[in-house]
C-alpha cells in the first residue's frame, strides 16, 4: 500500500481518522471475521502482549485466546448491536496465564476485539462512577452543575486540568469551567474556533463517547493487513485503540500536554460539548477507569439535558408572568404605543440582550446600546422586508444590512419581533459584537511550544484566528429565545387587536361627536360670514377715506381672528375675562359700548368649550340684531361667584333696535337656551325684551375655580391698525403661499410699506428655485402649501443664513417642523402693521 499523504492544515477536515491503520500502543487488537472465528487481521504488538506467534491472521480465535475466552467473546457479540458501543470482559485470563480486560464490538463485517492488561482492582472504579454520580445527582442549575463537574473529575481521577467545554451554534467552543492544578495557566473563558476540532472528529465524538490518549508523542502500532483482500481498510470508529491524528498530538504537545482524555458530552441528540482532561505527562486509564468515566459522562448529559429543559420551562414561565404584568398594564391604557415605550427595558428579562428598541407610530424609542438614531430607517425599511409577520434573527446584521458594519460593535445580532400583521409597528433586540464581550482569562504573554505546523496550534494562536474569523457577529439567538420571541409577538399582537377594538369604538363615538360638530361649525361658520359682511357692509363715516375704511375693516377682522384662535385653544379650560374679551373685541366703540365686570375666574375644559359657544352665539347675535348693531348700543356683561361656588352671569343689552322674540328657534337659539343645563347641569335663562336681551346663566362650581388676581372693570375700545413703518423700504421678500387671494394681499401690504416681493411661490418646487437664483434679504412662509408643507424651504433658507417667518390660520400654530420650532408665528388674517414689525425684528431694523 502507498504511504498517505502528509495531513497538514490545509486538510485536516479530510483526514481519515476513523481508518487511521494502527492503534495506540497501550493495548492490542485482533480482527476477525463476523462470527469471530477466524482471525482477519492484528496490531503488530500482539505477540509481545499475549505471547503468541506472530503470524496469527488465519488462525482461529480460540488458538489465540484460548477456548473459554473466544467463547466469552462470542456471546458479549450476540448481546451487542452492529455499529454500537463495545461489550466489556473484565479479567479474562489467556493460556500464557496473562490477565486482560477485553472490549469487543461488531462493525462493518468485522468482529474487532481490543485488549488491554487487567488491573486487579475492578469494584473500586464502580464505586467512583457510583460516587460522583451520587455527588451532581442532587444539583439543580446549568451553572453549578458545569463548575462541579470539572472539580469532581479532577479530584477523582487526578488529571491535572479539567475543562467544561461546550460548542456554539457555529461550531465555536468555549471553556465554561476548570479544575487545575496550581501552577498551570487559566484557559476559563477562552474561546477556540470550530476547525479545532473537524467534523469527521465530532462525528466519531457521537459515536464513542469517550477517547483516551494515552500518550501525546506516541508510537502508533500498526494494524496488518492494513487492507483487506478487499482492498478496505479497517474501520476503527467505535475501537478505544484507535491510534490519534499527528495535528491532534501537535496541538497537545505545543501546550505540553502529555495526555488526554475526552468524555462527549450530549444533549438532545447533538454534541453540545465535551469533558476535556489534560495531564502533562502519560497518563493511562484501565478499562474499569475509563467505564467508570464513561458512565459518568452519560450520566452528566442526561442531567444536564433535564436541567436546560427545566431552565427553558422557568425562562418561559418568567417570560409568560412578564407578559402577564404587560397585559394588566396595559388593559387599563388607551395608549398601547406608550405602556410599550414605558416597560421597553422590562423586555431584556424575556430575551437576553444589550439594547431594545420601539417602533410604534412613527416614533423610535431606545434602551441600552443600540444603533444610532440616524440608522431607524435603515432598520425599519429592513423590518419590512424582512419579517414578513414573523419574528426574524441575525448574529450577522452586516452580511444583510448594508452600512451595518459601521455600528457592529454596539449592534451585530438583531432579533425583530412585528407588532402588527401590515408592515408597520417593531420591537427590536440588539447584541453586541462577540470578541468585544470577550475577556481573555490567561496571561497574555504566555509563550507555547512550537512545532513543524507552526504555532498556531495553540490555544493562544486559536483564539486571535477566532477573533478575526467572528468579526462583527454576535452570540446567535437560541431556538428557546425564538420561541419566546413568538410568544411576545401573539401576546403583543393580541392586545394591539384589542385596543384596535376599544380604538373602534371610540371611533364610533367620535364620528357622533364629529356630525354634531360639523352641523355646529356649518352654523358657526355662516355667523362668521354675516359678521363679516354686516363690517363690510356698514357705510364709512363722514369724513374718513376709503383708505381709512379698509384699514377699519382689516382689523376688525382681525380682531374676529383672534377670538376664534382664543376659542381653539380653550380645551385645556381658561380665565372667562378673557374668552368674554376675545368674543366681544370685534365689536367696541364708534358709538358702541361694552361693559365688563366681575372677579377672576377660572373655567375648566368642559365649561370653557361650552361658554365658547354661548358667548359667541350671543355676540354675534349682538352684532348682527342687538345692541352691537348699531351706533349708541350698549351691552353690560358682569359676572360673579355665589358662596356655594356656582358661577352667575349677566348679560343686559339696551340701546340697540327695538327686540322680538325669534320666530323660529334655529340651532343657534337652541345653543343658548340649553348648552349650559344640559351640558353643565346649570340654568339658563333669555329673556327678549323690547329694549334689549337680558340674558342669565349660572354654572356649578365643579366647573369653576376663583383666581387670586381680580378682573375688575374695563372697557372694549374699537380695534385700531396702525401705519405700517416704512423702515424695510426695499428689502427683498419672498412669500410662499399656495391661496392666491391671500397671496395677493399679502403682496400689497408689503408693496404699501416700501418692500420688494421678489416673487410669490406656491409650491416648494417653485421656492426652492427661487431661493437657490436670487438674493433675498427674508421669507414669508405658509406653513402648510396644500399636500406639502414648506419644511424644506424652511431649511434651505436656514443653511444659508435667510431670516424667515411662517405663516398659518391655525389657532395653536398648526404642524411647525420641529427644527424650526423657535422661529416667529405671524397669524392669518394678516395685519399689515405685525407683519411689517416683524420683518423689521428679523432684519435687525430699528422701529422708529
């Protein structure tokens, strides 16, 4: 037969350690055919071990080991399956009068008997095996069970190191405990890559589950033939003999290790670790020893399976109690996105990691060490694609995320649980890169032996090639912590339907709240309108220009605007003073009083949207038929707060045209004579008298709160414009306003105080071309410009240094970008005299 190829590095996966071709030396070996007759083939060292000829292949067995222990070994086979573990035969005695312990086993058509010298003392390793099993029986953590072990082994069967070693999911092993000798370097927590060991060796870890080496610079005893008259070479998979592979034997002698022994260790089927002892010189075990060890190895994979099962079951008993308190918590919420921002951090006890994070409703919410805030989209339109409506993980974000890379340290694992069916709500886990978790447990000087392989086969060399290897991966997420993840997701996507259903609801509620608010503000908004034409309508006085009469009507408009703004933002509650003096400022002097009196007095939400609407319908009312109607009209408005707390208010026209009781009760009249009894459960009471309305109304004190500062006695004076200042003559303004007509008025009020309008855009296309081709010294900003919004001509104006203004008819300052949220709000309808003002403040203009 040729001679096999060197095994180097670069094939140690293809090496075929299972038909190796000889044996270690400490023993013997003997193939025979599948009954176990005839003698096939034997190790070289036979004749020295048993003293027999040394040409035994063809021979019968019993001419070799005698009647009795052939017929022994024979029925050890018929108790044993082909391709299992070996039958044992303790202190068989051959006819040389020497005594051996004999494994025997059945693989591949060949009957392989081992053999190895007898120790006298048989009980004393059962006892052991008996003895430590005894001692982790009664152990209920993974952890303690893990430290224990390797102190037991090591104080029993006087290794002088013992390791717990167990794989990752990529193949990657760690040592989780070690029992040492003294004067020995720590390999706690190292790490070593998967090629350590190969495939083929894990392979045979399954199938036998111990492996003893006796000797790490050994004198491997050839097996002949080494192929049989089929050309086949002997399998040696289940043989306690099998002679090691030389990088196995290099790796052990570049740590100087003399001796080893490997007790597999296996859970659910698969090889989650192994029992690795060391010894720094030879080292044999008898066959009882190594029984006993065996026993004991099997003994600790079954307990260590039933305490990962225990472990999952508490896990997910402490994740089902987590999502309980989540569900309690959140029954009593409206707001689900909040109750999941607020117990965010509560998540890391169900899935372990080192940050989470919340997409919900359009907001990112953090904890822990997580990917910076400008990578959300990323991470979002990802989610999207990804996750389909199920949990989805990665222990390598950056092989699936371009731009991942740049964050690997605080985040290469991700695990992303959907919160709703459509792609729109996440909740995302995130580990860290492995090697920056990692601690190095030795003496980073430590120098090992080399050898003709060079020194990477050390432990030290191992771990900087892992290094590199797992670069921007993290600890992969468990098929436990998947399930968990599954878990939350059906219990999170349970209480977003519920809510969705109380959300249903209330919708329905707020549909009948909307139709009685449109009829109000269909009403609301045709009073708004006779308001305005009966301003339009009245005929200027004697002596004033019609440049005089638009100024009057400007602001009185104005004024009109600032009332409605004063009823929008009344849902918190306010003082009545001043929602009696937004109601009624459109409509003082020129001939006209209003008088008002009372204390300060404060209306919560539901009384102050209520009064709104009272005092709006009975001021407009006024103006249009009462005594606000016409010059020499008078109205009294006086308020003031009984013992018991109730609110009184008197409202007392007179002056005006003579009165008559409506003809029909419209909404409006309704609004008045029932708003307060039923809405306030107070009175209410109108009285049409020809000389003017008397109008009283009295609301519980529940409604109300007495301020400390006293409102006392004023006066409406009619609302005045001033001049505008001409002291911006010919700066260059742009607006941007998509309402032509209030565009063009806009443009003639900046016309009339000297300033230049560089141009009018409607859309942002349109001002974006404006400002990047034109010098401007300031902007007039509309904020919303019908389905956009000017957020980005706001920031193009703020990168080159423009001072701008917005511009809106919302009454609370409508949808501002929030990096612009300091900049000036000037209100619709526009006044001539704020406009120019601030134009004058923002470029730094003196008012004279």
């Amino acid at each position: 037969m040729n001679a096999p190829s060197r095994v180097d590095l670069t094939n140690c996966d293809r090496e075929p350690i299972h038909i190796p071709g000889s044996i270690q030396s400490h023993g013997c070996l003997i193939a025979c055919d599948a009954s176990a007759i005839t003698i096939r083939r034997h190790s070289r060292n036979l004749d020295d071990m048993l003293g027999t000829v040394s040409d035994c292949n063809g021979r019968n067995l019993a001419e070799v080991l005698g009647q009795e222990v052939a017929h022994s070994v024979r029925n050890a086979l018929a108790r044993t399956q082909e391709g299992s573990r070996a039958a044992l035969l303790f202190g068989q005695t051959l006819p040389s009068g020497r005594r051996f312990d004999v494994s025997v086993h059945r693989f591949k058509g060949a009957a392989i008997v081992e053999l190895e010298p007898a120790d006298d003392a048989i009980a004393p390793p059962l006892e052991l095996a008996r003895a430590m099993i005894g001692r982790i029986a009664a152990i209920e953590t993974v952890d303690r069970l893990i430290r224990d072990t390797a102190r037991l082994i090591q104080g029993m069967l006087h290794y002088d190191r013992v390791m717990i070693y167990s794989f990752g999911a990529d193949g990657a092993g760690k040592v989780l405990s070690e029992a040492k000798r003294g004067d020995l370097e720590s390999f706690l927590g190292q790490y070593f890559p998967a090629s350590d060991i190969p495939q083929q060796a894990r392979a045979l870890y399954l199938k036998n589950t111990i492996r003893i080496i006796s000797n790490s610079n050994p004198q491997p005893v050839p097996v002949e033939p080494v192929l049989d008259a089929s050309g086949e070479p002997l399998d040696l998979s289940f043989a306690h003999l099998r002679s090691v592979s030389p990088i196995h034997c290099e790796y052990l002698r570049n740590m100087g290790v003399g001796a080893s022994m490997s007790i597999s260790i296996i859970v659910e089927g698969q090889l989650w670790g192994l029992i690795a002892c060391h010894h720094y010189s030879q080292r044999t075990l008898t066959m009882a020893e190594r029984v006993a060890a065996e026993m004991f190895g099997q003994f600790f994979s079954l307990h260590l399976e039933a305490l990962h099962r225990k472990q999952t079951l508490d896990a997910a008993t402490r994740a089902r109690a987590l999502l309980d308190r989540f569900l309690q918590a959140s029954s009593g919420s409206r707001d689900f996105g909040q109750i999941l921002r607020e117990r965010l951090p509560e998540f890391q006890e169900l899935i372990a990691s080192d940050g989470q994070a919340l997409w919900i409703d359009g907001k990112w919410t953090t904890s822990g060490t997580v990917p910076p805030a400008a990578a959300s989209a990323s991470l979002v339109r990802f989610a999207e694609a990804a996750t389909e409506g199920r949990v989805w993980a990665t222990h390598q974000l950056s092989a699936v995320l371009p731009g991942a890379e740049e964050y690997a340290p605080d985040a290469s694992g991700m695990l992303i649980i959907p919160l709703s069916q459509r792609p729109r709500d996440y909740m995302f886990f995130f580990r860290k890169e492995l090697v920056h978790t990692l601690d190095w447990a030795g003496n980073p000087d430590k120098v090992y032996e080399t050898g003709p392989m060079g020194d990477r086969l050390t432990p030290r060399k191992s771990f900087a090639i892992w290094k590199e290897t797992v670069r921007q991966q993290s600890a992969p997420w468990t098929a436990s912590e998947r399930q968990f993840a599954e878990a939350t997701r059906a219990a999170l996507v349970e209480v977003a339907l519920r809510h969705s259903e109380l959300l249903a609801d209330e919708r329905n509620k707020a549909e009948l709240r909307q139709r009685m608010l449109n009829e109000e503000l269909n009403h609301r908004v045709k009073n708004i309108l006779a308001v305005i034409k009966s301003l339009v309508s009245q005929p200027s006085e004697s002596g004033h220009s019609l440049e005089d009469y638009v100024q009057s009507l400007r602001g009185r408009i104005q004024a009109l605007s600032h009332a409605h703004d004063q009823v929008i933002r009344g849902d918190g509650g306010g003082g009545l003073a001043e929602l009696v003096r937004a109601e009624l400022s459109p409509y003082g002097g020129e001939g006209r009083t209003v008088e008002l009196s009372g204390p300060a007095v404060w209306l919560n939400a539901q009384a102050f949207s209520v009064m709104a609407l009272v005092l709006h319908e009975l001021s407009t009312n006024a103006a249009k038929y009462g005594a606000l109607s016409r010059s020499g009209g008078r109205l009294k408005v006086a308020w003031s707060v009984a013992e018991t707390g109730s609110l009184h208010l008197d409202w007392v026209e007179s002056g005006g045209p003579p009165v008559r009781p409506p003809s029909r009760r419209g909404f409006g009249t309704v609004l008045i004579d029932r708003s307060v009894p039923f809405d306030l459960g107070g009175d209410s009471h109108v009285a049409y008298n020809p000389d003017g309305v008397v109008a009283k109304f009295r609301v519980p004190g529940r409604f109300v709160s007495v301020e400390r500062a006293s409102a006392g006695k004023s006066m409406l004076e009619a609302p005045t414009v001033a001049e505008p200042v001409h002291a911006v003559a010919g700066r260059r303004v742009l607006i941007v306003e998509d309402q032509m007509l209030i565009a063009l008025d806009l443009e003639q009020m900046l016309t009339d105080a000297g300033i230049e309008v560089v141009a009018t855009a409607p859309s942002v296309r349109e001002a974006l071309s404006v400002v990047q081709k034109q010098p401007i010294d300031a902007a007039i900003l509309d904020v919303n410009l019908g389905a956009e919004n000017s957020a980005d001509v706001a920031d193009a104006l703020a990168e080159r240094g423009i001072p701008f203004l917005f511009a809106t008819g919302y009454g609370d300052g409508g949808a501002l970008p929030e990096q612009h949220a300091a900049v000036t709000v000037v209100r619709k309808p526009y006044e001539a005299a704020a406009i120019v003002q601030q134009l004058q403040r923002l470029l730094g203009t003196n008012i004279s």
